[in-house]
C-alpha cells in the first residue's frame, strides 16, 4: 500500500508543478481535473481524453498518467487535453454521461463524438495511432503539408 501511494504522489506532484507553469492564460493546461468541466468548452478546439478511476491509488490510473506524462508534446501536436475524475462520490457531469465502472479510459473527437473507450491504460502511442485516424486530423495533417 505504501509503493502505491508513493507511486501516485510522485506522478501528481510533478502534474501541479506543470499546470502552474502556463505560458499563457489562454492557453489550456494539458493535464487537468475534470471536476465542473463542461466538454462543450473543448468543442472544435481541444480532443478531450478522460482518464476515470474510483480512486488515484488505481494502479491503472497510476500507469495511464505515467504514460501521458511521459509524452505530453505527442498530445500537444494532436490538441488533446487530458481530464482526471478520481471521486466516483461527486458524480460529475462527466461521470453522469460516460459511465465509466472503474478505471476507464475515453478519447473525446473535437466533434464531440466518443471515439474509444478502454477499460486499462493504453499508451500515447497507441492514442496518437488512433487520432490520427481520425477524419479531422487527418485534414490537420493536410492543411499542415500544404496540400488543402
């Protein structure tokens, strides 16, 4: 029990650092609670991944953080930002309209549409394959190439 909770205060301690360290206040935090967000709020402008557990001491929670911490500039290319609910007790907005049971990991397009849903940890890499699928990266992709 002691290895977990060092674990998870060793992952969230360098997380509050970074939301302080903002260039800019339009800029959204990369990494943030997902306590009173509305995902409207993201619409056309952020890919919301949401990273649900029943409490931060999930060994899963634990490990999805690590492996977005770990690569957070792949995220920043694809605009995505990372919301955490850890108090299934709140029953947040979020809460209410997922459902998550558990630990549940759920990738949100700009449209708003639900693109996935893992109930275990899945690396940046394997996010960015799924992103990049995706209809409007892929026309990110284009419009960044110069080709229309």
């Amino acid at each position: 029990m002691k290895n977990i909770l060092a674990v998870v205060l060793a992952v969230l301690f360098p997380l509050s650092a970074m939301a302080t360290d903002a260039s800019s206040p339009q800029e959204f935090d990369m990494i943030r609670s997902a306590e009173d967000v509305d995902l409207s709020e993201f619409l056309w402008i952020k890919r919301p991944v949401i990273v649900f557990a029943d409490t931060p001491a999930d060994p899963r929670y634990a490990e999805q953080i690590e492996y977005l911490t770990e690569r957070l500039d792949d995220l920043r290319v694809r605009d995505v930002v990372v919301l955490t609910d850890t108090d299934p007790s709140q029953n947040s907005a979020l809460r209410q309209k997922l459902r998550p049971r558990g630990f549940m990991l759920v990738l949100i397009g700009k449209d708003g549409t639900v693109y996935l849903r893992k109930p275990f940890p899945w690396s940046v890499r394997e996010l960015s394959r799924s992103i990049d699928k995706m209809p409007m990266r892929q026309r990110e992709i284009r419009e960044r190439r110069g080709d229309g």
